[in-house]
C-alpha cells in the first residue's frame, strides 16, 4: 500500500512538472508593433485564432520604444516595425533572427485636420504650411525618433518647409497620439500615414505627401532572437502570405 501512495504522489509530481512547459508552449506569440498597425493587426490575430491557434498578444506603441524594449530585454517574439531603421538596430546587436526579416507592408504619408474643417492644402516646394497652421501647431510624431515623425519632417525639409515650421510641432510619443491631437481639436493640422487617416472618423485629409518627398514607408517584420514560442514563426508566415495581405490591404496598406 505504502509503495502504491508513493507512485500515485511521484505521478502527481511528474504531472505539475510538465504543466507549466505544456502551458507555455500553448501560447500565443507576444508581438511588439508599431502602433499604425492597431486595427490591421488585431483583425489579422482574429483570423488566426479562428483557424484554431492559440491568440496572439499585442502590444502598440512607437517603433522606437519598442526596439529599445526589446534591447532591455522584453520578452517577446515578433517585432514589426514602421521602418526599417529601428529593424536594422535590433539587427545590428543580434536581437533579431536574420533569416526571418521581411518587409511586407508599405504606406503613404497624408496632412489632416479635423473633420469639420474645409481646408485643402497643395502640398508641394514651398508650400505654405506655416500660414495654413496660423497661430496653431501641427501634430506630428517625434520627429527625432518615431518612424512617422522622421517620415513627415525628412518630407517637409525636402520641400523646404521645415525651417518655417519646427518651432510650432507638436511631437507626439507615437503616431495615434499625434492623430487623437488633430481628431479632438488641439491642433489644426497633423502629419500622419494615410492608413491612420483612414481609421480616424475625427479627421479629414487635405493633402498628400509627393512619394519621392521622403524615404519608402516600409513595415519590416521579424522573429527576435529570444523567441522560444512556437507558434511565433506560423503567425510570422500568415502575416506575410497572401491572405494576410489581402488583410492589410482592407485597411489601406500596400504590400510586397
């Protein structure tokens, strides 16, 4: 009786030592990404959890905060990002799994401002933008460090409208934090993607960056290096296949 005790608790035993390796592995990939990508993203995450995987973890902020999160050694899977820069720095220090970089998202850069405005802005060389914002400020991302921001203010330096307007930015941690400031009222004007535009009922679009006014928007992905979740690279692989594009592209996304 005694030995029977001994080998139904040593069972026990074995049974909780593998339940938590079992549970872990039952996951969902945590996926650190740029914060233009909330609405596409989630819906991608919902069509994979309906094809029966366990659902994803998201995670939205500025590229630029994520990628020093990473560096600090958050504990995620996937880290998509608004450009290729801050990709390339978690590659330069090893935090990514080269093989699995792909850049399959792309996007434009547009100016808005509030819904109820009836302003129409040509944006070209020159243009007036200083004299459209008034005594207001335009809503950007940081432009020293977000991916939007950078976008928006390598754009108006080479059309020369830079100088006439960085002391009236208002930089903002990410770019849905620099929509919400036009969508409310705060500023008359804000820089931001096209795609961003397109999901905010509080603005409206008076005018769209020249493509060749700043570098392509792209939207690399990418396995970290630290990953040991499973189901990280099939979601990797669904949200670069073709019926992951066709996803994105629903919300006004171009791919690759």
């Amino acid at each position: 009786m005694t030995r029977l005790i001994a080998r139904i608790f040593a069972a026990f035993a074995l049974l909780a030592a593998t339940a938590v390796p079992a549970a872990a592995q039952n996951r969902g990939p945590l996926v650190l990404a740029a914060a233009s990508l909330q609405e596409s993203l989630t819906a991608a995450a919902d069509r994979w959890t309906a094809k029966g995987h366990p659902r994803p973890v998201l995670s939205f902020a500025a590229s630029s905060a994520l990628a020093r999160q990473v560096e600090a050694g958050a504990p995620a899977d996937l880290f998509v990002s608004a450009d290729e820069e801050w990709m390339d720095y978690l590659a330069q220090r090893r935090l990514i799994q080269p093989r699995s970089r792909v850049s399959f998202l792309t996007n434009s850069l547009v100016l808005v401002a509030p819904a109820t405005s009836r302003l129409r802005v040509t944006i070209g060389s020159r243009f007036p933008l200083a004299r459209e914002l008034g005594p207001g400020r335009l809503a950007m991302a940081d432009p020293n460090a977000v991916p939007a921001g950078k976008y928006g203010k390598e754009a108006l330096t080479r059309l020369g409208v830079w100088p006439s307007v960085q002391g009236k930015v208002a930089a903002a941690e990410n770019v849905r934090a620099a929509l919400a400031l036009v969508a409310r009222g705060e500023t008359p004007l804000g820089v931001v993607y096209a795609t961003d535009a397109r999901a905010a009922p509080g603005v409206r679009v008076v005018g769209t960056f020249p493509a060749a006014s700043h570098t392509p928007i792209t939207y690399p992905v990418a396995t970290l290096a630290a990953s040991r979740n499973p189901e990280a690279e099939g979601f990797r692989r669904f949200l670069i296949s073709a019926e992951g594009k066709v996803l994105f592209r629903r919300f006004g996304f171009g791919t690759r």
